[in-house]
C-alpha cells in the first residue's frame, strides 16, 4: 500500500503555527509568507485525509489528527536538525549565560531554547530569571552574556518587539470598583511599577498600593485572591484572569504604554561564537 510522503516543509509549517498559535506567527519562524505557511498546512491536510487545525475566528485549535501527528512531526524535525548538525552545522561547546524576566521566559524563551538547543548540542545554558533592571545591570558587570529585557533607555540593544501592559483583575471580587484602586506592584525600581502609578497619577485616580512583590508569582497570587488589581505584561496574563478593558466609565483604568522589548549582550562575550549564535538565533526567532 502507497503512503503519503509528508514534506519536512509541510511539517516543519505545521509545527510552527501550533508553537506559535497563528499563521502569522508561525511565518517568521519558518522564514515563509503567511499565505506560503497556509498553503503547507492545506498540502499536508490534503495528504493526510483529515484536517490537522480547525480555523477560529480567533485563534487556531489542534484536532486529534493534528495531535496524533504533531509528535510525530517533532520527532522528524529533531531527527534533522541533529543530522544537519553531525553533518554540517558548526562544532560549538561553551557556555551561554542567559537572562530573562520571569513573564518573559515561556513566553518567548521556549522557541528559542527549542531551536538553539536542536542545532547546537555542545552548548550549556545557564540561566537566570529577574527583572529586567535587575538583569541590565549584570550585564554591564559581565555577570552574563546575553539577556532579553525590557529597554529601559531608547537605543539600548537589539529591539524585537513591543509587549503591551495591561490592567489584570479577578472577575470574581470586581476590586477594580474600589475607592481607592488597591494595586499589586513590582519592586520600586520596576518599569512597569513605574508605568503604572505615572498613568494613574495622570488620569487623577486615587489608589493605594496593598502588595509589592518582584516576582509575576507574586502578582498573579494578589489579583487571584482578590487582593488588588495589577499591570502585566499581556504575555504572562493567565487565562482565568481578566484583562480589565472597556469597564464602566467610572471604574475605567488609564491606558498604558507597552514594553519595547530588546537583546542586550556583554561586552566581555564578544568572541564567543556560542554566544553569536545565541544572539542569531534570538532574533532570527522573536525579531519584529
């Protein structure tokens, strides 16, 4: 009995778009257009016999044939990149030291490692999670190599994207209709503490600050017990958590700006071709 033979480009566009959650997400990642990533998709459904996503109006769902394949497609795909790295791919050993915010780190960091770690075995990385304006600082110490932050000054780094801010609550306590707002915040030195008592400030709404803690973990469990209201990185927001948009106009919470994104990377790792390729690989994935 005759097969179908499934392309590694179908494959490798179909793992894209479920890690990424679209098909415009997914066409960086693959380097293809949009309707290029769409047209593999259909091409491996044709052969399949059986769609392998179903196409909301927001977002793309896996069915169990899609679920059935996707391990199988991943395995495939690391039986490539580590025969193109036995074969072809550039010997590296050494060390990465890497950092990341907490909200950042499943986020964005996932693809990364996934891709990094597929095409070079020999790496160790070392990483550390905390804020960002814990992190720069490291940097500029030569404590670590490589760092994905938020920029806390124009121009500094690589910029890849932009990550809004957003206002987070428990639907279940309604804290937001409190007088005074209670708010959850980050560390003094924190960008986003610092983004929201300005916003605040400047729409004249009074609030009093209940929690601060430097962790996401911390945040997340004042809003889960109905403790405050905090601002998130839109990433990190659980989905049993509600972003607080369109509310009456008495409880409406001022808007804010988001987050530009950015690589930063040591002067002291500048002749580390581990760390080069660190560096590609992260804006090769997460660049704009």
């Amino acid at each position: 009995m005759n097969y179908p033979d499934f392309q590694i480009d179908w494959l490798r566009a179909f793992v894209a778009v479920v890690d990424a959650g679209s098909l415009s997400g997914a066409a960086p990642l693959v380097h293809r257009s949009q309707s290029a990533v769409s047209m593999q998709i259909k091409k491996l459904e044709t052969a399949l016999g059986r769609p392998v996503l179903l196409r909301g109006p927001r977002h793309l769902e896996v069915t169990p044939a899609g679920a059935e394949l996707l391990s199988y497609a991943r395995r495939v795909l690391d039986l490539q990149a580590e025969a193109h790295a036995a074969l072809f791919g550039p010997k590296l050993a050494g060390r990465v030291r890497l950092g990341v915010p907490d909200d950042y780190a499943s986020a964005y960091l996932t693809p990364v490692l996934r891709s990094f770690a597929h095409r070079y075995q020999g790496v160790e990385i070392e990483l550390t999670c905390e804020q960002s304006t814990s992190l720069i600082p490291r940097l500029g110490r030569g404590e670590l190599d490589l760092a994905l932050v938020s920029r806390d000054k124009p121009q500094r780094g690589r910029f890849l994207f932009d990550e809004p801010l957003v206002w987070v609550g428990a639907a279940q306590y309604e804290v937001w209709r409190r007088d005074p707002l209670p708010i959850a915040v980050y560390e003094s030195a924190s960008m986003a503490r610092q983004a929201t008592l300005s916003a605040l400030a400047a729409r004249r709404r009074a609030y009093r600050i209940v929690y601060h803690s430097s962790s996401l973990a911390g945040q997340l469990a004042a809003v889960e017990s109905g403790l405050a209201v905090a601002v998130l990185t839109r990433c990190s927001v659980p989905p049993h958590l509600q972003i607080l948009q369109n509310l009456p106009a008495e409880f409406d919470l001022p808007p804010l700006d988001a987050m530009h994104v950015a690589v930063l990377r040591s002067k002291v790792s500048q002749r580390s071709p581990a760390v080069d390729a660190m560096y590609e690989q992260m804006v090769r994935t997460l660049g704009d």
